[in-house]
C-alpha cells in the first residue's frame, strides 16, 4: 500500500464543536451536553463532503445515519444520503484515480498490482442491492446493547457496477489449496499494533461470479465516505463484508485467522442469531447472508390519520439473500394479514416498494405491522431476536398511529 | 493518465505536514465512458468533549480514536459493562490507556 492516497492533515480541518455547529443541530432541542438526556436525542449534520443532511451518530471516524423519510422517496438510496460507517479514523481525505492501485497477492500463480485503467477495461456487471450494517436497529435491542445506536437507517439501496471479483482473481490464478480471500482498504488504525479492518470470505464465495469490485453507485463514483474509488459489493450479505476503499486482496491458504473476522462480527449460531440475555456457551459463527426484513415508509410512529378513510400505505421490502415473494400487513396484531402489490422488481438483492390502500381505521390507536416473505420462503419473526452485539434485527416492525 | 502524485504517506496521527505535489490529470476514462475523478475532502473533526467536572480521566483516554458522540449515545450500563468496554478498548483496540486512570473512567461511565 501507499499509493494514490494521503491522510489528513492535522490543524487543517472543519470542526464540528459539540453538537450545535456546522449544521449540526438537534431535532427536539433536547439537552444536549446533559448525560442523562442525550442518549435518545437525534442529531442532524450536513457538514460531512458528497453528503447532505445524515443523523450524526459519530464524527470521528464517522458514522452518519440516512433519515428514515429517505427510504420513501424512492426504490434507489441516493449516494449523498447513504449511510456511512469507519471503525478506524486514519481515512485518506485525497484519493488520486492516476495512481491508486488495487494489490492481489498471497496464494497465486501471478501477484497483480492493477491502476484504476486496468481495472475499467475489464468486463463488467451491474445489479441493484441492498447495503446494510450488520447492527442496522441496533437501538432497538431490548435489553439494550452496545455499539452504534442506530435506528433503521444503517441501510441503503444502490445499482453498483464493477468488475467481478472472479475475475480480478482468475487473472492472478488462484492456486489449488486457496480457501479464502481477505480484503483491507486504504483506512488504517491511528495507534500502533492495533487490528487493521480487513475481512474475509471464502474462496468459492469470493468466486462465484457475483461478488462485484465496485467502481459506480447509482451511475456515479462513489463518495468517498463510501468508499471510493473501489468497493467490495457481497451482495445479500451484510456490509461489514463490503469492503471500503478496497485496495488489497490477500488469496489465503488457511482460514483468516485476524480479529476483525475471528473474534468481532460474530454471531449466536442459533436460529435467527438468537440467545437470551446473560446466556453463554453457545457456538458462534461470523456473521454472513441477511435475513427479510419490511417496513412502512410513509407513515411513522405517532403520525395521526383519518378515522373511516381507507388508508393509503406504501414501503420498502428486502428479501435478505432472496428476492421478495410477497409482503403482508396486519392491523390487528398478526391475527390476519393482507397482501400488498409489489412494485417493479429491480433484483433479486434490491429494496422492493410496496403499495396496499387499507381499510379505514377505527377511532383510536391503530398498530400496522408489516412482514416480508422471501423466494426462499424465509418470513420475518413476530419476536425480536436478541445477542449481545445487536447484530441481524428482522422482526415484523409495527408502525403505531392515532385515528381521529 | 499521467504523471501521479507524489504521495507521501504519513501517519494518521500527522505529525508531518505531506508535501504534494499535483499533477493536473485528475481523471481516468474507461470503456462506456465511465470516468473516475480524483477526490479530495475535507472531514469535519469534533472537539467535543466529555462534559463535567469528573471527565478529566475519560477526556484525557477516550478521545484518540474516536470523538465522543458515539460513547455518549450509548445506554445506560451497570458498571461490570462499563469495565467490560474500557478492557475491550486496551486488550483489543491498543488504547494506550494508564491502568490507574481506568477506576475513573468506569465510574464516570457508570454514573450516567
């Protein structure tokens, strides 16, 4: 490594003070400062580059979170409102396209040192698919856990062309014996001796012609929080796979046996990554494929409505690692469910809007649940599942609202 | 493409000033006309700090790797959790952390 990038500069950058600079500024005009008040008090910035307004969970390194009312404006999650997530700060601010290289060494026949030129004169794939953070909802863990307190906006949904990983790899030659290849990008620790972020997926994973080396996102470069110039899509799996800033890919003759895929982002090998609090013994495994999850995306919680009116309802569905087979609402607490009308199908790893114009409500309180089934016949759980990272929420949300 | 830049890659922490010198070619063109253009940012950095008059252990520890935002998002936890994180931090994560500061740091965390 070492080429085509630079790291920050001390004394030269922005500041976001506390919270009220910068655009940063708090929904609710809570307390902020005040310990006991922050916790659930949402943030907003716009000061972060190729980004617009994202709620701030972490300035350094970032994590910004794309506001819900994003995911009702369309099937696509723009790039300038995607989530962002870094583990380590030391993020290159200049990334320099004539000299940028992307290593693939370890267990191959031919090392390969590729520049940005190489890499678009290959041939390429395009798909839809959805991004999203291992610990997406996080927050909403009961009991709670630690890590990002993210609501449901550690997700996105972009077109991402590249070239298949597959390929990159069948020009090194892969030698017999390989069984995994690992990833790094160009961020790095800012102290020593600590655990660089690279990830790993197995050999056949890494070849099986889908796993992409993305250079578009939605038509467009991707911003450089994302990622740029190149990232890993894994499509169907969650995104602590999909790595940023991609700049080596070490072929691995035995399994990684580093941290970041050993011992952190792993998962209860149970059924829906499940256990209780305060349990332990049991296997784990790291954490991989995502699971269906749904949601209605223009009303949220506490919204008012007309009582007697058929209420119009739309949303987003994913499949997991399938397509969407169908999408049910329940408004009488899971007792019976009606069918929604899917929108066009942009692929199988794609978001899929939904539309269902339900029955008028009755005076009151109204709960609206929603579940996605998948064309594996996968079907969201009406119990959360709970583990001691926050990892894989998919329970039915249940969107409550006022009739009068 | 041309010449690139001269890049001199220095440590996160930025204790010297990258001299730069910037070719003009900023752009590299592929099949379709998919062009990718050099990017330079700016990240905005937070000189939040941990509020209070007991914060002096965790503002002077807590703050290398990541600013504050994220700690004070967090959820109350009983004090074994606490301890349980701050352990995380130095075994795992190399936070060069003083052992004698750690006490402070958990009570601090732990009385939220």
């Amino acid at each position: 490594m070492g080429h085509g990038y630079r790291f920050p500069m001390i004394g030269r950058r922005g500041f976001i003070a506390g919270a009220a600079a910068l655009g940063a500024l708090p929904a609710s005009g809570g307390a902020l400062g005040a310990l006991a008040h922050e916790t659930d008090d949402t943030v907003f910035t716009s000061a972060f580059p190729q980004k617009g307004r994202m709620i701030l969970q972490r300035t350094r390194p970032p994590l910004l979170e794309t506001p819900f009312e994003v995911f009702d404006q369309g099937v696509f999650t723009p790039n300038d409102r995607f989530f962002v997530r870094w583990h380590w700060a030391g993020i290159p601010e200049q990334v320099d396209v004539a000299s940028f290289t992307l290593t693939v060494h370890g267990h191959v026949d031919r090392p390969l040192t590729l520049g940005l030129a190489e890499l678009l004169a290959m041939p390429r794939i395009e798909y839809a698919a959805v991004n999203q953070c291992s610990g997406n909802s996080r927050s909403l863990f009961t009991p709670r856990v630690a890590g990002a307190q993210w609501r449901h906006g550690a997700m996105g949904n972009a077109r991402w062309v590249g070239v298949p990983l597959k390929a990159v790899l069948d020009r090194a030659g892969v030698k017999a014996g390989a069984v995994a290849i690992r990833a790094r990008g160009l961020d790095e620790p800012v102290v020593p001796d600590a655990p660089a972020f690279a990830k790993s997926l197995a050999i056949d994973h890494a070849r099986d012609g889908e796993v992409m080396i993305a250079f578009q996102m939605n038509g467009e470069q991707l911003p450089l929080l994302n990622g740029f110039p190149l990232r890993l899509v894994v499509p169907g799996w969650y995104s602590t796979y999909w790595v940023k800033m991609l700049c080596d890919i070490e072929v691995l003759a035995s399994t990684d046996d580093q941290y970041w895929t050993k011992v952190a982002y792993r998962i209860p090998d149970t059924p829906h990554a499940s256990v209780t609090p305060g349990e332990t013994g049991y296997a784990q495994v790291p954490i991989n494929r995502m699971v269906p999850r749904s949601f209605i995306t223009n009303l949220v919680d506490g919204a008012r409505v007309a009582a007697g009116k058929p209420l119009a309802l739309r949303g987003l569905a994913f499949g997991g690692d399938q397509g969407v087979a169908a999408v049910e609402v329940s408004a009488d607490g899971g007792a019976t469910w009606r069918r929604a009308n899917l929108d066009r199908d942009q692929g199988r790893y794609s978001f899929r809007q939904w539309h269902l114009t339900a029955a008028g409500p009755a005076t009151g309180p109204v709960r609206l649940m929603v579940r996605c089934t998948n064309t594996a016949g996968e079907a969201q759980p009406l119990e959360a599942n709970w583990n001691p990272n926050g990892f894989m929420r998919n329970v039915v949300e249940t969107t409550t609202l006022t009739a009068a | 493409m041309t010449r690139a830049w001269i890049l001199l890659a220095i440590a996160a922490a930025g204790l010297a000033t990258p001299a730069l010198a910037v070719s003009d070619v900023t752009t590299v063109t592929g099949a379709g006309g998919v062009t990718l253009r050099s990017v330079t940012v700016d990240l905005p950095e937070s000189d939040r700090e941990f509020p209070g008059a007991d914060a002096a252990a965790i503002n002077n520890n807590c703050l290398t790797c990541h600013s504050a935002g994220m700690v004070l998002r967090q959820p109350p936890f009983p004090r074994e959790k606490w301890a349980e994180i701050v352990n995380k931090m130095i075994q795992t994560y190399k936070a060069p952390i003083d052992a004698a500061d750690v006490p402070a740091i958990v009570d601090y965390l732990a009385k939220r």
